[in-house]
C-alpha cells in the first residue's frame, strides 16, 4: 500500500544541520525508508499516481528532508518515456566535476520547497559521485546534464544546503554565453 512521504519545508531546521555518514550495515528502517523514497519519486513522475496521491513531480530526495541528518541519497530518473533509473548512494562524495558550468534554464525545484523560486542554480555540467550502495558495495556514478544538477542538489542537502542559497542576488541570470542553459 502506497503512503506519500512527510516531506520537511524549508523553514524546518532539521534542513540546516550537516549531516552524518551512514553506517552498514543499514538497519531496516533506513532500508524501508529509501524504498518508500523510491515509490514516492516514481509515482510523482507518473501524471496518473501523481494525481491520485497529490504528489508533486520530484526527482531526488534526501534523508534530511525526511527528518534524518544520515548521508543517503535517492534520485529516480526517468530516461524513456515510463522507464525509471533508480540511484541510490550512501555517503556520497563527488570526486571529479567538469570545468564546465550549466544551469537549467526553468531553474531547480525542491520537494521541501513549496514556491517558485527564480533564478539560475550553477552546477557543474559532469560529475563522478562516489558513494556505496545499501549492501555497502564501493559504487561509481558518472552524471551529466539534469543527472548530474541533481546529484548535486541531493549531496547539497546533506550539507545543509537548499538551491536557492547558490541563486546569486544581485544577478539570479545568466545569459547563455556566460553558463550553457539546458
Ligand atoms: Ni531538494
């Protein structure tokens, strides 16, 4: 049976705190609570369960936003139409990045977020994430475009940090020939 997360808001402070490493092995709560985060990310990606359930669209969730401060990370990435790629990383670290900066041109959203926050979100356009996975198995992940943005909003999450700190104020917009928009 289906049960849409409790997604912490932004105003809640538990968003704020740096988060700890994980430890394996995991227990089955945690286990539990990243299948839940899987189903919570697909069914928002499908307009039909997304109706039913009242789910807004997301792609990727951190245990912070569910009142955890454990580095784990979930993001559900659709690649074709219906088809769902699943990412889940324990103490993730990005270990190489581009030199080259995107940002995505509609901006980034946040399911700890509930309103529209505008302005472009500099990320690098590649990266390699390092991390495990829930068996505690020393995995690889090489992420670019819309991928790699959400790897870095999620592992963000675990710092503390929401998108909207990295809109800049004074200029929350690049022009395509200072960052390449996607
Ligand atoms: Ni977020």
């Amino acid at each position: 049976m289906f049960k849409p997360l409790d997604i912490l808001d932004e105003k809640d402070k538990r968003l704020r705190a740096i988060s700890k490493d994980a430890t394996f092995p995991l227990s089955k709560e945690e286990k539990k609570l990243i299948q839940q985060m899987i189903d919570h990310l697909t069914f928002s990606q499908i307009e039909e369960k997304a109706e039913k359930y009242n789910l807004r669209p997301g792609m990727g969730l951190a245990f912070p936003q569910l009142g955890i401060n454990k580095r784990i990370i979930v993001i559900v990435e659709e690649y074709e139409e219906g088809k769902f790629d699943n990412y889940v990383v324990i103490n993730p670290v990005i270990v190489s990045n581009s030199t080259e900066i995107i940002a995505a041109d509609a901006g980034e959203g946040c399911l700890s977020v509930n309103r529209e926050v505008e302005g472009h979100v500099p990320r690098y356009a590649r990266v390699t994430v390092e991390g495990y996975d829930e068996d505690g198995n020393l995995i690889r992940v090489r992420a670019r475009e819309d991928l790699s943005i959400a790897f870095q909003h999620e592992i963000d999450h675990l710092n503390g940090i929401l998108f909207f700190d990295r809109i800049n104020k004074n200029k929350p917009f690049f022009s395509e020939h200072e960052i390449r928009l996607i």
